[in-house]
C-alpha cells in the first residue's frame, strides 16, 4: 500500500476514534445530570473499541467486496464499538431513550436480543447511531455501534464468547445447552434483582411520605 494509500486510511480511522469520543462523552454528561435529577446512575461504566484495519479488511475479502474505504464505510457498521454496562433491565430502556433524543445523534437500526434473545440466550439492545464528526474542512457522519446490557448480561456474553473462539466456533451441542441454561439462569438474576430495587426504593418512597 502506498505512503498516501496510508495516510487515507490513518485518517479514516481517526474519524471513528473522534466518532467513539463524543459519543463516551455525551454518555458521562447524561448519566452526570441523570445522577443530579434523579440521585441515580443508570450507567455502571462503558467500554469502547475500534476495528483494526487487519478486521475491515478480512471482514470486506469475506462480503467479497474489493479493499477500500468507501467500501468499509458503507458496508461495515460496526468498526467503531461502544458497550454501555448498566445495573438493572430497565435502565437499558432508559439509557436508549436519552441516546435516541439527542438531537444530533441519528439512531439508523435497533435491535433488542433483550426482548427477542438470540437462540444461545444471548441479551443486548444493539444500535447503530450515525454521529456526526466536526473535522478542520467538513463535517463526516460516522457509524457507531452501541450495545446495551446489564452487568449479569456481559458477565455471561463475555464467557460465552470466550468459548466460542476456544472451540473455533464449533461448540458442542451438550455445552450449547448448557450455555441456555446459564443464560436462563442470568435472566432469573437480572429479574430478582431488580425486583429487589423495586421494593427497596418503594420502601423508601414509604418511609419518606411518614
């Protein structure tokens, strides 16, 4: 690849690291004024990551789609990632509201794995959001990937994931079972802690209306 070949693709990846930063900070500044309004934080912490240019490319030579970087902008959505980590089911709804409301955040696609899980039990509202990038000499719109889930959620995504790769995503169908089975139990969890929020914070509203 030639020097200026390079450059261009440094570039476009800088866009998607300058992408990944307004969205983390426009998340601090919600959950910030969120904890002033409400006394509470709907976000336990985020976590954002890139594709390596090794990723586009292999994920572009698999779409059989030639190596280029208007091929990757168009035909890979998920080259900038955010994973936002929230305590309980609800506060997913809620962070995706505050996303979706910011006027200068385009949500593109929804999908809610937390309504409508994925076969191995898998959890997660995933959205694409175009964010708009104030560069030198134009404003680029970039897609971001943005994942919402619970703690429990990630704790088991985050295993399961690291036995998919282990068994070269042939997993057998005995620990495929098993996986469901954890993912049932992970949403068993999920549900009884937030039914214990529910009735601390209605224990609250009581003892405060005395």
């Amino acid at each position: 690849m030639k020097q200026e070949q390079l450059k261009q693709w440094a570039h476009f990846f800088l866009t998607y690291k300058f992408a990944l930063d307004e969205v983390e900070t426009k998340l601090n500044i919600l959950n910030e004024e969120f904890q002033f309004i409400h006394d509470y934080n709907p976000i336990e912490h985020v976590k954002t990551r890139i594709k390596t240019p090794e990723s586009v490319m292999e994920k572009l030579r698999r779409k059989n789609l030639d190596i280029s970087i208007e091929h990757a902008k168009t035909h890979i959505r998920d080259i900038a990632g955010v994973r936002v980590i929230c305590s309980f089911s609800t506060d997913i709804y809620q962070i995706l509201n505050m996303i979706s409301e910011q006027s200068d955040v385009k949500v593109i696609e929804v999908k809610d794995y937390v309504k409508d899980p994925k076969p191995n039990g898998y959890k997660s509202v995933h959205l694409i959001a175009e964010i708009p990038v104030f560069l030198t000499n134009r404003i680029e719109n970039v897609l971001v990937e943005i994942q919402i889930r619970t703690s429990a959620m990630d704790f088991w995504a985050s295993l399961e994931h690291k036995i998919f790769y282990k068994f070269n995503e042939g997993i057998p169908a005995e620990i495929q079972q098993q996986l469901k089975e954890s993912a049932d139990m992970i949403d068993l969890l999920d549900q009884r802690m937030l039914s214990i929020n529910d009735k601390v914070l209605h224990h609250l509203q009581l003892t405060a209306a005395k």
